[in-house]
C-alpha cells in the first residue's frame, strides 16, 4: 500500500488551494451559476496564485508539479466550484500535447508566454459527429506547400471564446482514421478562427464551452507537433495525464455534497429529533462518505502510478469512472437528504448534481472509460 502521507510542502498547497476556494471562488459560485457567468477576474487570480498551467514544469515557467500534487490542488478548487475548476484546468489539458508532442523549439516557443502572462488556451479533439470516436475526426489538413491548410469544426471546446491559443487535432485523410490524424498549434489570431458562441450548460455553468470553426486556417509546418500521423497518441497520452484530475475533480464535488448534506442532516428535525438520528439518514451518510474517500484513494493511487513513470491507463480510467459515478450518486443522496428544500436552487445541492453529471461524460464518457479499462484488465489474462 502506497504511503499517502502528505509531504509539508503538499499540505501548504493543498490549504492555499483550499483557501483560495473558500474565499475567491465560493462565495461567486450561485451567482457564476445563475446568471451564467464567467468569472475572468478569478481565473486571473488564480493564475496569479500559481493555480493554473500546474503541468508546466519550471524550466518553461511552470508549477512543475507532480501528478498527485495536482489532484491535491483540483479537489480543493473543485469543492468551491466546478465550473470554475474546468476552465482553470482547462490550460493543463490544452498544454500537455505541446508537453507530450513538441520539440524542445516548441515547448520554449508555445509555453513561457502562458506562464508569463494570465493566457487561456483550448484543447480541440471533439468534433459535433465525432466525440467518443476520436478517429473519426473529419477537420481536414490539406497540404499546402511545406505547411498545411485547416479546415472544419469543433464542437464543445472548454474556454474556446477566451483562449489565445488552440491545440487541434486534424486528419490528413478521414479514410486513415487514427493514423491519419496530426496535432496542431493554432494561434486564435490566425485568419479563418472563429470561436462560436458560448453554449447554455446544465452544469459548469461558469466555465464557457463553445464550437472553433477553422476555415482554410494556414499552419506552418514547424507548429505541427510530432510527426504526421502522430496526433491521435498524442491526444489519448494527453487524456491519460488529465483522467486523474478529473477524478480528483469529482471528488471535490462530492466532499462538499457530503459536507453540505452531514450539516443539514444535524439541524433538520423531522419526528422529534434531528434527521441525523435516523438510521435510513446514518446509512446514507455512511454510504456516501464511504464512496468519497475511496474516490480520493482511487485518484491519488492513479496519481502516484503516473508519478513513479509507470503506465497510467488503466488507473487514470478507473479513478475518473469510480469517482465520477461517486459524485454523481453522493450529490443525488445529499439532495435526498435535503428533501424539498434540496430541490431549490436556495440551497447548494442541485448544482452539485448538474456538477457532478459532466464528469461522467467529458475526457472521455464513463462508457468508453469502462471499455478501457476492460481492455487493459484482458491484457492481464491474455
Ligand atoms: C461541458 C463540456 C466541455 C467539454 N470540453 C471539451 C474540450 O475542451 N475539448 C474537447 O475536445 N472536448 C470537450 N468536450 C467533449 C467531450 O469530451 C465529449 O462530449 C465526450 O467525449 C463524449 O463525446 P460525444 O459528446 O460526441 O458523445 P458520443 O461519442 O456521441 O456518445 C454518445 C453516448 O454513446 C456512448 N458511446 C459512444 N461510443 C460507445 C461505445 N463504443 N460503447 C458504448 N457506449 C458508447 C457514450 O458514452 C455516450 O454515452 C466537452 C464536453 C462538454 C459537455
């Protein structure tokens, strides 16, 4: 069993995160939520804490922070606000394939300038026929001269109105599927770069997801990274990284679903005493701090396996699957917990469940997470 005690450095980091949520993102969540908003003047103070790029190691301007050291950081933002923590991660996930795929040239090109700077940057797979599917990608990059020619769109990008700069994956030939798919770097202010408008959420409502349409966007060939036809390694290796934080993601949200319904269930009287007396209300309670804490383990055993530079596949999809499913059902039985009163936007538990329901469906739906794990898991007895 790995040692799971924090080092004095990761507890600091974890109370700063946990203090920043508090203060900076807490207090603006409901209203983030309602009206919807995006709340820029938070992200910027989280860059400016060192909360954001905190994949980027130091030699490029970075947090440089181990895997683990990240889920640490995510929960804590998480339990202020989900939303908020997706655009704030949202840099970790559209940086990685530079980190993963980019030469030397290009780390120090692409990446310094978000350390220097509060910048956003988008990660572009998904496609409006193509999501799970990622190899059926049909944006097109033409060869054009030595460099190519982008064309097509993309559909549920995170922060896609507000970044500086796209990470694009694109296929030379549809019909090659997988191997046909190359990654690129696009600046926003290429010609032909239109970020559409921001959809209207069920969730996450102060984070900003919209379509990028690329239309004959010029790219030279020293912003392709990898190799031709690398693209579609480059962009699983990224998801394998950014699993995890997912899962620490929904594990923040169903620490604050428990936390919210354990106080609740200490004031609210119902037959003479508090609900927190009645055994149907003790075993939910129990239930539901039973699945966060194994959620919090999943994560950061997941972490500690990227950490130590072994494959991470099989546990970053288990840790994102468990804990999402987790807080989904935790928000669902601190609503129950709430009764009436938990149905009312007045009380903080609904979000946490509208929260709670994208971690089942983005980097990658629990679905395609469970055929992954499968195929890992068969690997073993092949
Ligand atoms: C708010 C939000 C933010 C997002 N941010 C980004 C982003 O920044 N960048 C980005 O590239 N993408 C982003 N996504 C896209 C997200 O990753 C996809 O929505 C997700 O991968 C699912 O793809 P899809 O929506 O096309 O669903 P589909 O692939 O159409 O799937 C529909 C349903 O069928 C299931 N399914 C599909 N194939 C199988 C199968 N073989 N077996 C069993 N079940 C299957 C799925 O699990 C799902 O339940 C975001 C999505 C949302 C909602």
């Amino acid at each position: 069993m790995p040692d799971f005690s924090l080092t004095e450095e990761q507890s600091s980091l974890r109370e700063m995160a946990r203090k920043f949520a508090r203060t900076e993102m807490a207090p603006k969540a409901a209203e983030c939520d309602r009206t919807p908003r995006f709340p820029e003047e938070v992200y910027r103070k989280a860059w400016e804490l060192g909360l954001m790029n905190l994949n980027v190691p130091a030699e490029y301007g970075g947090s440089g922070l181990s895997a683990l050291d990240q889920c640490l950081i995510v929960e804590e933002l998480a339990y202020g606000c989900a939303g908020m923590t997706t655009s704030i991660i949202a840099n970790c996930l559209a940086l990685e394939p530079i980190l993963l795929g980019g030469t030397e040239e290009q780390k120090r090109r692409f990446l310094p300038p978000f350390c220097a700077e509060y910048h956003l940057a988008s990660f572009c797979l998904t496609e409006p026929a193509g999501g799970s599917d990622a190899g059926a990608i049909s944006t097109r990059a033409k060869r054009h001269g030595d460099g190519y020619r982008l064309t097509g769109e993309k559909c549920f990008i995170t922060n896609a109105p507000h970044a500086s700069l796209y990470t694009v994956f694109a296929t030379v030939d549809p019909e090659l599927r997988h191997k046909g798919i190359s990654a690129f770097v696009v600046p926003r202010s290429a010609p032909g770069v239109t970020p559409g408008k921001d959809e209207e959420k069920m969730g996450h409502r102060a984070s900003s997801t919209s379509t990028v349409r690329f239309e004959e966007v010029e790219v030279p060939p020293s912003d392709r990274l990898g190799a031709e036809g690398d693209g579609f390694p480059i962009a699983m290796r990224t998801l394998d990284q950014t699993r995890t934080p997912i899962g620490a993601l929904a594990t923040g949200i169903a620490q604050a679903a428990l936390d919210h319904a354990a106080a609740y269930s200490l004031k609210r009287h119902t037959f003479g005493k508090p609900i927190s007396e009645h055994q149907a209300i003790q075993v939910k309670l129990a239930d539901m701090a039973t699945r966060v804490q194994a959620s919090r383990l999943l994560t950061w055993s997941a972490a500690a396996r990227i950490d130590r530079g072994e494959p991470g596949t099989l546990d970053s999809s288990i840790a994102k699957t468990f804990a999402s499913d987790a807080a989904f059902a935790v928000a669902d039985d601190a609503i129950q917990i709430h009764g009436g009163y938990g149905y009312m936007k007045e009380y903080p538990v609904e979000k946490l469940l509208r929260d709670a329901k994208l971690t089942q469906i983005y980097e990658g739906s629990n679905e395609i997470q469970r055929i992954v794990i499968a195929r890992e898991l068969l690997k073993r007895y092949a």
